[in-house]
C-alpha cells in the first residue's frame, strides 16, 4: 500500500540520522495511526508502525517526524525535520472516487522555530513536498501549554493557523476535468487558511513503560471546503501506543 511506502520510507531516513550518534537512552514500542480522512471515502483503515522516540542534544525522533536541531537550546531553537503527508488516496477506496486518478501520500521537509516561556511554548513552521507529489507547501503557526510534568502526566494542547498552497490543494482536494462527473465538479482549488489543533499527552505507567498519544486536528477553510471531494471542514488524526525505555 502507498501510505504503507511512504511511512516506511521515512522511518528509514528518520533511523539513518541516528546512525553513529551512541544513544545513551531511547524508547521504542508499537503505535497505531488512525485518521478521519476528509475526501469522501477515502481510505481510513489504522496503520501499525513501530514507535520510536529519542530527544538527544541535536537529533529527536518523536512519532513519525524526525528532526535535527541545528541552532539555539532549550529555550528557542530552530530544526529541520521529516514527516510523512497521509492524505492520499485510490479511485477504488470507494465508489464516489471512481475515475479519480491516485493520489499518493508523500513526505514533508520542513522547518521550525520554537520558542519556549515558562510553560508555554511557540512554533513557527514552514514544510514542502520533499518528494514532489503535489509540489505544495505549508506555513503554521501554533501556540501550546504545558500542564504536568513527563515523570507524572504531560499534557500539551496546542491551536493555531496553518496556510496551505495552491498546489497542495489541487492535488488532494481537486478535481481535474477529465475525472469530473455529474457528482463530481471539476475544481482547481486555491491557497486557503485553516485552524489547527490538537494536543500530546505523555504518561508513565511503570519506571520504564509510558503511553503515548498525540491527536492533530484540522478544521478546513473555504479552499478545501468547498471542493466536491470533501465531506466537511473536520479531521482529526491520531498516534497512539506504548513505549519501553532502555
């Protein structure tokens, strides 16, 4: 399967940064991803991937995003990172979809500022198609507060606004003119702003096993919105496992 491809493809990168970095304490386990896609009858079946966190003084695995911190410390520092985009999907996930041509999941290069006061905490992000698929970017911004502590219960909830491009927007949510239909418009689509939210809870349940979760959701402007393909303006995409501390 493409997501699978794609998720496994950059767990490889994510791995090749740690090679030679001698990890003195690492996390690993099982997790499961699970999304609302918001095209219509897409493919929403839950994804399995191992589930490997690591935070060292420059490289951090934290889900399926990689990083590496090249400037600044804990206060406010600026990273790049790999993530995979799952919003891909087949003509014969469904019916509705038939005659679509594939859209395939890809990965996001991007790059982050975060800066942190007291327990709140501020991140600037921009991400591009790394693969070339939808040649689309991302810009966001998002404020978050931390409640708890990690040797308790860490909880983090987040909001904030993320700018889509034309581009990405016309490869998941267009609609080119040779796959319209009398229920399906053709639709170009144009940049447009979205809420995003969420929140990352971190809790211990034994001196080395801990759950983990993260949930992420969009709330969608006008620009996908208004696409054929789209059911409503809500997503929401979830990670959730267990982990073991070496």
């Amino acid at each position: 399967m493409i997501r699978r491809q794609t998720v496994a493809g950059a767990l490889g990168i994510l791995l090749a940064l740690l090679a030679g970095q001698g990890l003195a304490q690492w996390d690993m386990g099982v997790g499961v991803i699970a999304r609302d896609p918001v095209q219509k009858g897409a493919d929403d079946d839950p994804l399995v991937v191992p589930l490997i966190q690591y935070s060292g003084e420059r490289i951090y695995l934290r889900g399926i995003e990689a990083g590496l911190r090249f400037q600044g410390d804990e206060s406010a520092h600026t990273s790049v990172f790999v993530r995979p985009r799952l919003d891909g999907f087949k003509g014969s996930d469904d019916p509705f979809l038939e005659g679509m041509a594939t859209r395939r999941n890809s990965l996001d290069l991007g790059l982050r500022h975060t800066r942190t006061l007291d327990r709140w905490q501020l991140n600037a992000t921009i991400t591009t198609d790394a693969l070339g698929r939808s040649s689309g970017q991302t810009v966001t911004g998002t404020v978050g507060h931390a409640f708890g502590s990690p040797r308790r219960l860490l909880f983090v909830p987040y909001a904030g606004l993320e700018w889509m491009s034309s581009d990405l927007v016309a490869y998941y949510y267009g609609v080119a003119a040779a796959e319209a239909g009398p229920d399906r418009p053709a639709y170009r689509g144009v940049d447009g702003v979205n809420l995003v939210y969420g929140a990352r809870v971190l809790a211990p349940l034994t001196a080395r096993w801990s759950f983990q979760g993260v949930v992420a959701g969009t709330h969608y402007g006008d620009a996908v919105a208004d696409s054929p393909l789209t059911e409503d303006r809500n997503r929401l995409i979830s990670i959730l496992g267990l982990s073991y501390r070496f």
